[in-house]
C-alpha cells in the first residue's frame, strides 16, 4: 500500500461495543477476520512501527490523523467513534496527556507511562465480565480503575492461569 494511498472498505466490520478500547475491538476483528492483529492493524492502513512484532503507533493511546482516515475508510466507522476507543478520550479529565506532543511520538508515550495515570501497554480486567462477553471496556484501562461496579470484584492485573499481564 502506497504511502498515500487509502486500504479498500473491508467487507465486514464488527460493530464496537459502547466504551469498548481500541485495542480490544481490534482484536475481535481481527479473530473474526482470521488475521493476527498485526495483520489486522496493516489492514486497516494504521500507522505501525517497524519490527517483528507489528504494533500500531501509540497503540490504543490515539490515533494518528493519517491512521484515522485511514481506519475509518477502511471500515466505515465514523472518526468520533475511532476516537472514542483510545485513551485520549479521557484527555483533560481523568488523563493529563499534555507530554503527548505528536500522535505519532512513541518517547513521549514512554514519559506519560511513568506518571501512572494509566496503563498504556496492559489493562486490567473483570474475569466475570471477560467470561459473559470477550469485550475489554477502556476505563479499566485507567489507573484509577479497581472494581467491577457490575459484580464488585478487584479488577485484576495478570491472568490468574499463566501469570502474564492483562492486555485489552
């Protein structure tokens, strides 16, 4: 895909729960596309960095004004929506992400992570909401969030099966 060049509208798109992160939506899609999620990302046309592992810039903190356009052609989803599953959404309330100078700033990420306003690379989570339904709502992924208000339950950092951290 050139550099400016739009991806093509995916046949089908999974519609985003109400609050649901980016990241989670992704990789439901993803499954649903039979793809890894990097490959999904590709996909979708975000802007990713370079590795072995593919990973989206700012993965799940915002998305770029290139990787929103592109996203949003890809699957129909309207800005307002894409912008809602990204922490940035929290910008000025419960985040203070005034280090976040470009979107595309990986170092500045690596800054605002110390601050511990959130998690920026790991969620927590609801095993019992997890077990209702596969969807990982983004204010888990806040530093302030603990409880399930659902079924007031601690929220928990690491998978209690492999001990790895929570991702979502």
């Amino acid at each position: 895909m050139g550099e400016s060049s739009v991806p093509r509208r995916l046949p089908a798109v999974l519609v985003p729960v109400e609050g649901e992160s980016f990241a989670s939506w992704l990789s439901r899609a993803a499954a649903d596309w039979r793809l890894a999620p990097g490959e999904a990302a590709l996909a979708l046309g975000l802007e990713c960095r370079p590795g072995v592992v593919v990973r989206p810039l700012l993965f799940g903190v915002a998305l770029s004004g290139r990787s929103l356009r592109r996203a949003g052609a890809a699957t129909g989803l309207r800005a307002r929506d894409l912008r809602a599953m990204q922490l940035a959404r929290y910008a000025g309330t419960a985040l203070d992400l005034a280090g976040l100078d470009r979107p595309t700033s990986e170092p500045s990420l690596a800054v605002l992570g110390k601050q511990e306003w959130a998690l920026f690379t790991a969620s927590r989570a609801c095993p019992k909401c997890l077990a209702e339904r596969p969807v990982w709502p983004l204010w888990w992924r806040l530093g302030i969030a603990a409880v399930c208000p659902v079924h007031q339950v601690l929220l928990v950092d690491v998978c209690r099966r492999c001990s790895r951290p929570m991702h979502g």
